[in-house]
C-alpha cells in the first residue's frame, strides 16, 4: 500500500500533482492539506475514483500541531511512503518596506513548515523498505530577484535543505527530490505578476508531470539535485 502526503492541495501546482498521481497504479492512498476545504473537495473532484482520498484541512504554520497531524495520518494509515511539500507562500516586499510578520509568514509556510513535517514524517518513513519526498522550491531560490529577498532567501534553504537531507537519509533509502519551477500559471504567480497574461507562461500540470516522472520512473538518478523545470519554448 502507497500512501502519499500532499500539501498545497487546494489548487495550483499541487492540485494538478494530485490529480496526475490519481491516476499512477502505485498510489492507494492520498493525504491533501490545506487550509481552503472548497479547493481540497475540487481537486478531490477532479482526480481519479479509483484512488481512496482524504483531506485535511489544516494551516501548515502551526507548526507546533504537526506531528500530532502526521501521527494520526500514521495511524490510519500503517504507513507514509511519498511525501509532497508543495505549499508555498509568497507576499514579495522591498527590504525597506518588509515587516517581521511579512519575513516570518514566508519562512514559516516555506521552510519551517516543510522541515517539520518532513522530520515528523521521516520517522516512520525510516520504518519503509524505501520511501521518497518531494519538496518544490523555486528558480528564485537560486537566481537574484530584487523586491523577492524574503520569498528567494526562504526557496533557497528549501534546496539546501533538500540537498542535506538527500545525503542524510539515503541510508534508510528515503529519495530526496528538489523540484524548483520557473514562471508557472496559478494564484501565486498572479500575485507576484499581475499584469502577465497566464496563458504565455508554464502550466501547472507541466511541473505535475515532471513531479509524476520522478515518483514514478525508477530508472532516473536525480535525487539530491536543484531541478529546474522551466519552458524553454515559451
Ligand atoms: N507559480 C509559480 O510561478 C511558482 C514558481 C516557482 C515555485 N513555485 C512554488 O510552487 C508551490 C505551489 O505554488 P503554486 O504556484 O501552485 O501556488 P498557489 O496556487 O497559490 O498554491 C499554494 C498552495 O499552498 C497552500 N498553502 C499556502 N499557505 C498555507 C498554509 N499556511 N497552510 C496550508 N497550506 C497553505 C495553499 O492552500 P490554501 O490557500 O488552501 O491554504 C495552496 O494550495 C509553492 O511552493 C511555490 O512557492 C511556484
């Protein structure tokens, strides 16, 4: 039995990565959290029936009630094989202009979060023959964006701390992958580039397929790396 964690379900790239891993014969069961339950119950509706789906509705920054969440998911369950940190936040501000609760929000939902759910998680992944998480940074997180330093600087410990980890717990066989997206179209980019019209950029499902593949085809070796999914074409 695969069960797979999902965060950032309730649309965007998320969403489009459940509905795509719906589909995968090797996924049983599927976790969506998030914070928005009408957005978690559309992508519910747009995945395959043939999987058993459960949605969580839950603020990932309180981070204090995350274990308890991951040990009742454990315990349904009998066992977290994938896990998909896909939520992410950003409200980019000008050095001068930023606030304490502005850096905070964003480390907190980007990075505090997805390291403390990722090591609730680990200790029963650590329990699997093999086991593989995903978390999704950003092409910010390595390339300057002035006006973004909160947003960049919270993406780039996001693939540090992917490409710790996959050294760390290559030992209880657990595959770290790091997904960095350019411009993708979804209510994250709009914030961040309001006038750009959605259809000129990437698609969510695109980083979806390039998430299913690394999930999916064994025979590929990029655990531990900055992958960059970016349309060339575009
Ligand atoms: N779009 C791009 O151009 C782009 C480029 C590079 C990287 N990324 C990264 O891709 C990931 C997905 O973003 P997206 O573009 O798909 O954005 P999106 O459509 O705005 O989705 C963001 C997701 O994160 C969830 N989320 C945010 N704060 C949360 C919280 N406190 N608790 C629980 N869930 C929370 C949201 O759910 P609720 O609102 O329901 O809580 C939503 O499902 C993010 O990590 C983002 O940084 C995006």
């Amino acid at each position: 039995m695969t069960t797979v964690i999902i965060t950032g379900a309730s649309r965007g790239i998320g969403r489009a990565t459940a509905v795509k891993l719906s589909h995968c014969s090797q996924v049983d069961n599927m976790v969506l959290i998030a914070t928005n339950y009408d957005g978690l119950l559309e992508t519910q509706r747009q995945m395959s029936s043939g999987v058993h789906s459960e949605l969580i509705v839950f603020d990932l920054s309180q981070l204090w009630n995350i274990d308890q969440m991951v040990q009742s998911i454990y315990d349904k369950y009998g066992s977290i094989d994938w896990l998909l940190n896909i939520a992410g936040y950003a409200d980019p501000q000008l050095l001068l202009d930023t606030t304490i609760d502005n850096l905070s929000q964003t480390f907190t939902v980007n990075f505090f979060s997805m390291a403390i759910l990722t090591k609730a998680v680990v200790k029963f992944m650590k329990l699997n023959e093999q086991s593989q998480i995903v978390n999704v940074a950003s092409t910010a997180g390595s390339t300057p964006r002035p006006g973004w330093s909160a947003y960049a600087a919270s993406k780039a410990a996001v693939i540090n701390f992917s490409e710790t980890l996959s050294e760390e717990l290559a030992e209880y066989h657990i595959a770290v992958y790091c997904v960095s997206p350019g411009r993708t179209a979804t209510d994250l980019r709009k914030r961040l580039a309001p006038e750009e019209d959605p259809t000129t950029i990437m698609q969510p499902e695109d980083v979806a397929y390039t998430i299913y593949t690394l999930l999916t085809d064994e025979t590929q070796c990029l655990a531990g790396q900055d992958l960059i999914v970016r349309n060339k074409k575009m």
